[in-house]
C-alpha cells in the first residue's frame, strides 16, 4: 500500500466515524470528496447518496 492509499483509507475511516456519531452531515462529508481526500464512491458507501458537484447544486443567475 502506498501513501496515497494509506492516507484516502485514513481519512474514510475519521470521516466515517465522524458521519456516523453525527459530528459531520453529508455538505461536510462532500467537501472531502472536493478536496480529494475521499473519493465519490467512497461517498456514496457513507451517505447511501451518489455526491453531487457542487457547481451542479448552485443555481444559476
């Protein structure tokens, strides 16, 4: 296992656990996936929900 691995395997386990005890909600758990800390699937695995962009959840002017 390198690094990278170790590291996204590292952040989904406090991620989880954070989601699960309710210190974290979905908006917060997306902004790992936006800065590439976890990834979508992994996402979807905690939340039961495929994420959603942010830029798609915006509305437009």
């Amino acid at each position: 296992m390198d690094f990278s691995q170790a590291f996204n395997l590292l952040m989904f386990q406090t991620v989880s656990y954070c989601y699960n005890v309710g210190v974290y909600d979905k908006a917060k758990v997306a902004t790992f996936v936006e800065l590439k800390q976890i990834t979508k699937e992994q996402y979807k695995e905690l939340t039961g929900d495929d994420y959603v962009e942010a830029s798609q959840t915006t509305p437009q002017n």
